[in-house]
C-alpha cells in the first residue's frame, strides 16, 4: 500500500513539460459578465449603434479613395523621346511635318506591339530639307537626352509625367507603391497598439489629422523623396483609420448582428473605389485629384465629437464609471429602461476592475504562442495556411486594382468595373451562415483564380485586339470577385479556428501577412512593364491565378466552423471536429460572449480589406 502510494505521489510530482506549464497556464476562461450581455440589453444593434456605425462606416470611403489613387496619380501614360530643336512637340501628331518628322527621329517598337519605342531615338539630325530621308539602318539607336513627351489622351498629368519616372527610372513608381503599402503595414501595427493603449477614439483623431494634412501635402509635392515619404504617411494613417472605425463599430454591435457589420463596412470601401474612377475621370491632373481625395476627410472633424470611446476599451483599462456613463446615455438613445438588478449584476462583474483588470497571464507572449503552435503540428500547418490565404486574398485583391489600367481599354471604365464587382462579391458572402466557410471561400477562390489565368489563351488565340482586351477585363474582374469574396470571409473564419488563448494574436500575425501582399501587389501588377509582348500582359493575371487557385485548394484541409462552438484552449482547437455544434442563430436573452471572435478589449490589428 505504501508502495503504491509511493508512486502515486512520484506521478503526480513528475515535472511537467513547458508546453503543459503554459496550456494550462491559458487554460480558464474568463467568466465574468462579457460586454455582449450588455448589448443584447441595449438592443443589440438599436437606433444609437446604427447611427453610430453609420457614422464608422463614411470614412472607409476616402481610406478607399487614398488606397487606390496610385492607379491613376502613379499611371505611366504612352510615351516616347522628345524631338530636340521642335520646341512644342507632343505625342499627339499635329501636322503632316510632325508626323513625318517624328516617323524619322523615333523608331517603331514592334516587339512590345507599341506605336513608337519609349526610351530610344534615332541619332540623327533632321531639318526641314532632309524630311525625305527614308533609311535608318546605319543609324545609331540613343536614349532620350531632351526628354520625353506623354499620351494625354487618358491623363493630363501623372507624378510619373512630373518626374519623368520612366525608362532608367520607371521601377520608382512601383517602389512608390510598395512605399505607400508599407506604410499601412506600420500603420496597423504603430496604431493598433496605440490604440489599444491611449483610446480608439484619440487614435482614430490623429490618423484622421494625418490622413487630412499628408494627404494634401502629397499634392505639392515637387520631388520624389517628399513624394514617397509622404504617401508612407498617409498609408499609415489610413490603416489606422479603417482599422479603427472597423473594430469601434465591431465592439458596439452584439454577435447577432457583427457579420453583417463587418461586410456592410466593406461596401463603403467599394463605394469609394467606385466613385475614385468618376473623380478621377473629372480631374486629370494628379495633383487636383489628390487634393480632392484629401480634402474630404475634414468632414469627419465635424461628427467626430459624436462618436465616444469604446466602452469594451474602457472596461479593459479600469475606467468603470466612464463605461456606465455611455451605457447610461446609449440607453437613453434607445429608450432602453436599464434596471438596478443590471447595474447591480454590472457592478458585481467589474467591480474589481476599477483599479485595473491587466493580468499578466491574460494573454499569451510571442515566445509562448510559438511553443504552443509547434506542439501542434495540426495547429500549425492550419495556421500556415490560413497566413498563406491572408497573404494571397490581400495580394490579389490589391494587385487586380492596380491591374486594371494595362488591360488596354479605358482605365475609368476598367477600374469603375473593377468597383461595382465588389459590391456582388460582398453580397454573396451572406450566404455564408446558410451553407458554411469552406465551400464559399474555395469555390470563390478557385473560381477567380482560373479565371484570371485563363487570360493567357486570349492572349495567345485571339487576334482580334478589342475581343481579346474586354474578355481580359471580364476575367480578372471575376478574379476580383473572388478575391473579394476570400478577403471577406478569411477573417471570420480564421477568427472561429483560432483558439481563444492565441485568437487576437494570431489575428494579429495574419493582418500582418495581408500587408505583406498587399506590399507585393504592386511589383506583380507591373510586371507586365518588364516582360515584352502578350506573354508579358498575362504575366501578372497568371500569377495571381497561380496564387489563389493554390490558397483556395489549401483551404480544404481547414474544418468547417458553421455552427460549431468557438475552440477555447489549443486542446480544443486540435480536436475542432469533435466540439459541440450551437446555433448560429441567438436569441436576445442568450449569452453571446464565446461568439464574439475576440473583440473583448483584445488588440485592433484587424484589416478587413483595408
């Protein structure tokens, strides 16, 4: 008996790894009255949460307007070597001297099936006495020492026309891109923090000062420098805008009601893109176009005092009586009678954060996450993957945009398409409670990404250049839509996989990866400018093909999480299949917390399309 109890004590007393250590470290879950509760006795989502999330949702409009300018401000119009010694040249023939002076000076580019070569010109010297000079074979090929003259037909002025990024120097407007991208990658990490730390209302103050200032600073830029570190700033600043209003609007809406929320947001965003192409077309100066872009976030100035701090945000830092207050006044709004019973039960929940709720066990460290993952092969290659899709979504997403003015019709008519296609990618992701996340998201993305690699038969089959171009447009427009449909429905669906101890990080770490595509977005989408002929124009919708059918068909090999329960612990998260299925559907009086895909005071690194 005593040896038995020997080895009892021995088993219980064995050291235990440091993965056990920290997963049972992680292991409870917060009881206390979640926020949710809070909502569903407001209304859930009443007449002040409209109102409010209405307000939220205007701005994602000129985030979409600065987010996509660079289609046009950045566009590299047709062009080609100035004549020297013809003082007003242009690209446009005026007159049958001119034609025939620029059909001696500049060659034919055959090769890139272009009217003229864009960085060479004959040398020779040409007057008005040798117009009649008909070879150019032992003629020397040189660069363009006077300059170049541009295409006006679709852009009247272009940073790129400006600067002359064009030749030797045109990699610098795609370098200004990723610039501009990398600046929402900062954003969303300098920001979200900051906003997590200081309030979401003053941070969505400051990126709207920085939004409204650099934004129109970037139209007097004189210099590429300025112009690059300038547009980084708005890029930053946008981030932190979209972010910012995304989550404010998240944390006031009850569960019931936050999918529809974090799509409805979205269509802001593609009305802006929809209403850049009209602006665009009505201002062909870049520098007009910016400051028509920029000018209209001073507007939010105006309702800015209406919108009050995130109650979710407020609980998490201890300020109890700041909370109640704007519980108190939303109530009213409402006409909701909040009872004592509710305040009491409030109270009793929070009481003890008064002073501060910050554990230092509440959430895990990145060193802590990474032992946990690789613990869990099956967590990790879905992690993998699910990061792998984000990259990708972003990546396509963003690069179609930018692709549409080299599809060889009109860029506004192109890129106005390119808008309203968001619009049905957005509206088919309702469907999604009714038939769940896996098949939608693989469907649309497969779909998309065949379709945009279908381009390289019309290329190479079709003659006809007109047919050819606007089936082009027709297929990496349903690339968009399903680019459109996967950015939307991988963040609710990553958020259900992940479990709740790791949730907000790995979020986190996916957004972070979406800006990674989005970075890369703009070096595929020019990649056309680099490779030659038909091939060369397929070249970035093949890629983007290759990369979404590959997400898309990745994306099987993660669990369906319709109407299963959230994972908790990483336990519950390798064994998902097993959870117990809920309803999706809640009823006002029920807890909603574990629905709540970790919007509970946790980081704000959510991008959403953005």
């Amino acid at each position: 008996m005593a040896s038995y109890q020997l080895k009892t004590i021995s088993a219980e007393n064995r050291p235990r790894s440091r993965y056990q250590r920290i997963a049972d470290k992680y292991s409870q879950v917060n009881k206390k009255m979640k926020f949710d509760d809070v909502l569903v006795t407001l209304g859930g989502f009443g007449k002040y949460q409209k109102l409010l999330y209405f307000l939220l949702c205007l701005p994602a409009i000129t985030c979409a307007f600065h987010m996509m300018i660079s289609v046009f401000i950045a566009a590299t119009p047709n062009h080609r070597c100035k004549i020297s010694g013809y003082s007003n040249d242009s690209y446009a023939i005026q007159s049958f001297y001119h034609e025939r002076l620029v059909d001696l000076v500049i060659p034919p580019d055959m090769e890139n099936d272009l009217k003229y070569k864009t960085c060479q010109r004959y040398d020779v010297n040409v007057t008005f006495n040798n117009l009649n000079m008909t070879s150019q074979n032992n003629v020397t090929l040189n660069g363009c020492p006077g300059g170049w003259v541009f295409d006006q037909t679709y852009f009247e002025r272009t940073i790129v026309t400006d600067l002359e990024l064009v030749c030797d120097d045109r990699r610098k407007a795609t370098v200004a891109q990723i610039i501009f991208m990398g600046g929402g990658l900062v954003g969303s990490l300098t920001l979200g923090l900051l906003s997590d730390t200081i309030g979401r209302k003053k941070t969505l103050l400051i990126s709207i000062i920085l939004q409204l200032s650099f934004g129109i600073g970037v139209a007097f830029s004189k210099t590429y420098l300025t112009f690059a570190i300038l547009r980084f700033i708005v890029g930053m600043s946008s981030a932190g805008i979209f972010m910012t209003c995304f989550v404010l609007g998240m944390e006031w809406v009850s569960p019931a009601y936050r999918m529809h929320a974090g799509i409805i947001i979205e269509y802001f965003f593609a009305l802006g893109v929809s209403l850049l192409a009209g602006i665009a077309y009505l201002l062909k100066e870049w520098p007009y176009l910016e400051l028509a872009c920029s000018v209209p976030t001073a507007l939010f100035l105006s309702f800015f005092w209406l919108i009050p701090e995130s109650p979710r945000w407020l609980l998490s830092k201890g300020r109890i009586t700041e909370c109640k207050q704007i519980i108190q006044k939303v109530a009213n709004f409402n006409g909701v009678q909040l009872s004592e019973k509710f305040w009491t039960e409030f109270d009793d929940d929070y009481q003890k954060s008064e002073k501060t709720d910050k554990s230092p066990n509440e959430t895990p460290s990145a060193v802590e996450i990474a032992i946990l993952l690789f613990h869990s092969p099956r967590l990790l290659i879905r992690t993998v993957i699910i990061f792998f899709n984000w990259l990708v979504v972003s990546m396509v997403y963003y690069g179609l945009s930018m692709n549409s003015g080299n599809m060889g019709v009109d860029i506004y008519v192109s890129f106005l398409i390119s808008g309203l296609v968001e619009f049905v990618g957005y509206t088919f992701c309702f469907v999604i409670d009714r038939v769940g996340r896996k098949a939608p998201h693989c469907g649309a993305m497969v779909l998309g990404g065949l379709a945009c690699i279908c381009t390289i038969f019309t290329d190479l089959y079709l003659d006809d250049a007109e047919t050819k171009n606007w089936i082009n447009v027709a297929l990496a427009n349903v690339g968009k839509f399903g680019a459109t449909v996967g950015f939307a429905l991988i963040y609710i669906w990553s958020a259900e996989l992940f479990p709740t101890i790791i949730r907000n990080s790995q979020m986190g770490a996916s957004s972070m990866f979406a800006r990674i595509g989005g970075m890369l977005a703009p070096f595929i989408a020019n990649l056309g400018k680099i490779v030659p002929g038909d091939f060369g124009r397929s070249l970035p919708l093949m890629v983007f093909g290759g990369a979404t059918v590959s997400a898309g068909l990745l994306s099987l090999f993660l669990p369906e999480t319709n109407k299963r329960m959230l994972p908790e612990t990483i336990d519950d998260a390798e064994d998902f299949m097993n959870l117990s299925e809920k309803p999706r559907s809640i009823e006002p009086n029920e807890n909603q917390g574990h629905d709540d895909p970790g919007l509970e005071g946790g980081t704000t690194t959510k991008l959403s399309s953005y």
